[in-house]
C-alpha cells in the first residue's frame, strides 16, 4: 500500500479512542424502565416492525432517525424491552464514532493534516458527545449530517453539485429532527459566500433539501395533520410560556457555563483563537464560525436547557480550536503538541469519569436492591425508571406533593428523588439514601428510602358501613337528598377517620369522589383527599378505591359525591378505618 493511500495512524488512534468511551457502558440501566425518550423511540420502531410497515407513527420526530434504528432493533428481536434499547444506544454510538471521521475530513480539508489530527481527538474525547451517545439521542446522529453539510461546501465539487451535497445534507438533518433547518442559515452563507453567487444555486439548494426530507420521511407528509400536531407538541414543550423561564441572556451564560465545564477553558479559548484566524478567510470558514452561534441562538430563546442541544456544534468547535492549536504552534512540533496536550486534557478525563460512572451501580441500581428485603409488600417512587424486584408491587408517581405523601404512608417503602423530598414529613422516616457517583444519566439523580413510622397494617382499625336497613347499631350509609347528591355515611358517635374504603360493582370503573365531613349533621365542609386504586380483593370482586384524607377527620357524618355530580352507584362494599396510632 502506498503511503498516499494508507490511513491516518493519528486518526484510527483517534477513531479507537472514540469507540472505546462510547461503547463502553451501554448496558446502563439493564434493570430498570427504560428512559421515556428511549422508550418512546423503541415503541416506535417496535410499531414498525410488528405492521410491517415504515409508518413511524412517532410524529413528534420526522421518521429518518428512526428508519435508522430499524435494523439494530430488529436483529435485537424486535420487542420494545431493553435488548432493543441497547441496540439503539448501539446505532447511536456508532453514529458518535462516524462523526470523528468526519470531522477529522473537514478539518483536513480546511486547513490542513495537523487540524484534522486536532479536531478528531478533540471530537473523541468530547464529554458532551460521549454522554449522549450512551442514550438513544437523535443529537448525535443530527450532527452527522451538519458536518456532512459543511464538508459540502468546501469539498472540490462543481457549483452545482455543491448545492446538491449541501440540499441534501439539509434534507438529511431536516428528516432527523425539526431542529435540523438550523443549518440551512450556514450552508446559505456558504452559498452566498461564493464567487458569483447565482440564484440557481439557491434554487437547487432548497428544491434538493426538499426532496431528499420527503423521500427519507415520507409519513411526514403522507399524515401531515398528526405530523404537525407533533410538531406543535414539541414547539409547546420548548415554548410553553412557564412562569419562571430563564431568560435569553441567561440561557446563553448557562450554555457557555455548560461548555466551559465539559469541554474546558483550554478548548474554548482555542476556539476564539482559531474563529480569530479563520477571519482572514471568511468565504472558507464563515459557514464554520456561523453554525454554533445559529445554534446557540436559537437554542437560547427556548424555555428548557439540555445538554444534548449541544452536541451538534461541537464538530465545528473541535474544528475551530485545532485551528487554534496550529497557530499557536506556528509550525513548531513542540509547540503544537503541547498546545493540543492542554486542550485535551480536560474533557478526556471528564469523559473517562462519565464512562466509568456507566459501569458502577447507580442509585436507582442500589435501590432496587434495597427494595428486596420488602418482598411481597407495596412499594411507591417518584423515580419513574426504578425498576421492580420481584414480589415488590411497585407504584410510580410524578412528584412527592401533599397527597403522594398522604399515599407514602400506605407502603411499606418509598423511593424518593432527593430534590423532591425537602423536609422528610414526620409521618416518614429515612432509611438510606443512594448518591450518584457522578452527573451522568446512567447514574441519575440521588435517591431517598423512606418508610412509614407506623407500618401500614398497624395504622387502622377497619370497619365495614352497612346499608341504612341494616345493623342500625354501627356505621350505615344512605343515598343523600337529591338536593345534596351521592352518598351519606352516618357514624353512631363523633369518630375519627383516617381512611375510606370504597369497592366498586363488579364491571363498574371506580369513580372520581369528593368527600366532605360534618361535625353536627348539617353543615358540610370539603376534605382534601389522596386517592389510590387497589387490586380487587378477590377475582371476582370490583376494584378497591382507597380514599385518604390529608389528615384525620373528626365527623358524625361524611358525604360522598362525584366530581361531576353524577349520579353515584352504590358500592359493593364500603369501610372506615380509624387510627390505632398517630401516623402524622
């Protein structure tokens, strides 16, 4: 082989390093419910696959990413568990690789052998790149096609093939996310930027991107009511009008912050030297310069911040600080590789922690694990990916507010995340916490094992309400006036409850019911409840709707009634339960 043809020692070193910290670790989270990204993205491939069809049915996303992960999921056996999951994180990282290729490609071809060697072990090492690419992100695979645009616009190509390359890389971006049209604005600069720029080129650009979206997502088009929808589900996600978004200039600080913590002031530095120098150059390197600052600026005016929105301008950044190091080197060997030494240093270190959280046991992992010595009790969390033990039911809630305390006093155990806990209510008390070894998504946040002061078998004392007709003695309940609606319950004394027992009809849905409490039998007051769906009791029997007051209510008589004040069936069977000890 001639040593014209033979590879680039620096960029398969480059290439290995690449592979190395992104194939390493991607079994995270075995044991657990996958990411609702991933899982969503896996359920829709599954989709496919299962109708024999390329609907990708997914329209919050154009469908190229996912004809992407078709393969991978399909020899992985086509089923939405966690072996198509890690076959996607699979086609991810492999993506995650592609992209150092390429942009050792475009740095070559910009400004040198030296610049591409730069650039591609910057890109390998990038902790940005290396954390999303252990999940299925279409970040990662978006920036292959902006750096296939960019190598567009300065590979040797005819005017009018260059337009072609740049369209279709275009297209390419446009079919993976909505967020893709961001690099029409540099690959049109570039266009622009050319000598004597024609109008046809422009033509060309946007005809090609345009066919070449609809032919790699052509349901986009095919189901354009639910693809616009989905578009407009994102558009709301990130343009949602909260109350406390941060601002454009705080977006952009914490953006910078972000960099500066994962890729290093060295890098970033660089970056200002190599844009410095590329000004010299500006039809060469503006389409370069211009795409971070597209994306930074866009990305900014959202009212969510992620770190993958990131991940497709690193390229361009990689490229722009081995400009950088080559001119600080000024031609001199030592200087170069010194400067290089500095620049990587940082984020590949950065990036070997991350790798080496995604091998250790995350706290949801010491959890689980935990969670065994409840075997054949109830379970709650917040952490909606904890995986379940076996012989644990394990129920998941969003957030750890009033009535999700109320309901923790129901389990045996509680897995909370610990930004949600605050101040453990009195009710509840901490057994362990599990603390990430490190800010990654393979560890998550750290979690709380809490459990109830009082065991939930020792709490109450149940005791069932009969129909009016029946043991007058004890509890009964009677439909109210139609004036008042639902269901009365008469106590034989002032009592206090602690919880309500409703099992519905066989065949019936558990209602939606409002509760109120009288002290005297005439005068009514709300009561804020929790509310919990049981197992039936038998497998015959209706459902159980448990109804939990906040706190203890002290009443002669409770009032049952729907939400809507529809008419209230009776319920199979009903109890009260007074506290046999505090549970507060």
């Amino acid at each position: 082989m001639s040593a014209r043809r033979r590879p680039d020692l620096w960029l398969l070193v480059a290439l290995a390093v690449a592979a190395g910290l992104r194939f390493t670790g991607l079994g995270w989270g075995s044991g657990h419910r996958p990411l609702g990204d991933e899982q969503s993205f896996v359920e829709a491939v599954a989709a496919m696959l299962a109708n024999g069809d390329l609907d990708h049915r997914f329209y919050e996303y154009p469908g190229l990413f996912l004809y992407l992960l078709l393969p991978g999921q399909w020899l992985a056996g086509g089923e939405a568990g966690f072996t198509s999951t890690w076959a996607g994180r699979i086609t991810v990282a492999a993506f995650g690789v592609a992209a150092v290729g390429l942009v050792y490609a475009l740095g070559r071809v910009l400004a040198g052998t030296t610049v591409g060697r730069a650039a591609a072990l910057l890109k390998a090492v990038s902790p940005l790149d290396v954390e999303q690419a252990h999940m299925i992100r279409t970040d990662v695979v978006l920036e292959v096609a902006f750096l296939l645009g960019l190598l567009a616009l300065v590979w040797p190509l005819r005017r009018a093939r260059r337009a072609s390359a740049a369209g279709a890389a275009l297209g390419v971006a446009s079919a993976i996310k909505f967020s893709g049209p961001l690099l029409a604005a540099p690959l049109a600069l570039g266009l622009l930027l050319r000598r004597r720029p024609r109008p046809a080129d422009f033509v060309r650009f946007g005809a090609v991107a345009a066919l070449v979206f609809v032919a790699c997502s052509p349901y986009t088009l095919l189901h354009l009511e639910e693809a616009l929808s989905g578009a407009g589900t994102q558009m709301r996600y990130h343009y949602e009008g909260r109350t406390e978004a941060p601002g454009y200039v705080e977006n952009l600080g914490a953006y910078g912050v972000r960099l500066g913590e994962t890729l290093g002031v060295p890098w970033l530095l660089l970056c200002v030297a190599g844009a410095w120098a590329a000004r010299r150059r500006p039809r060469r390197f503006a389409p370069l310069v211009a795409l971070p600052i597209v994306v930074l600026a866009v990305f900014a005016t959202a009212e969510v911040r992620y770190d993958r929105f990131l991940v497709p301008l690193t390229g361009a950044l990689a490229v722009l600080a081995a400009i950088g190091i080559e001119r600080l080197g000024r031609g001199r060997a030592p200087l170069t590789v010194a400067a290089g030494l500095i620049a990587l240093a940082w984020p590949a270190s950065q990036s070997a922690l991350d790798v080496r959280s995604y091998l250790q046991p995350s706290p949801r992992d010491q959890a689980k694990d935990a969670l065994a010595a409840w075997s054949g009790g109830r379970a709650l969390t917040t952490a909606r990916e904890l995986g379940a033990p076996p012989g644990v039911s394990l129920t998941r809630v969003r957030g750890f507010d009033p009535w999700t305390r109320r309901l923790a006093r129901e389990h045996d155990v509680s897995v909370v995340i610990a930004s949600q806990l605050g101040e453990a209510p009195p009710s509840l008390r901490e057994v362990r916490r599990f603390r990430p070894t490190r800010n990654t998504a393979g560890q998550g946040p750290e979690l709380v094992l809490l459990a109830p002061v009082v065991p939930p078998a020792l709490a109450y004392e149940w005791t069932d309400v009969r129909p009016g007709n029946e043991a007058p003695g004890g509890p009964r309940w009677d439909v109210a006036e139609p004036a008042a609606g639902g269901l009365e319950v008469r106590l034989p004394a002032p009592a206090t409850v602690a919880a309500l027992e409703w099992e519905v009809a066989p065949g019936e849905r558990p209602p939606r019911l409002r509760l109120f409490a009288s002290r005297d039998g005439s005068r009514y007051a709300p009561v804020e409840i929790a509310s919990e769906r049981l197992a039936p009791p038998a497998p015959a029997g209706g459902a159980l709707l448990r109804l939990l007051p906040l706190e203890p209510v002290t009443a002669v008589e409770l009032r049952l009634q729907t939400a809507d004040r529809a008419p209230l069936a009776p319920p199979a069977r009903l109890r009260t339960a007074r506290p046999l000890a505090t549970s507060r």
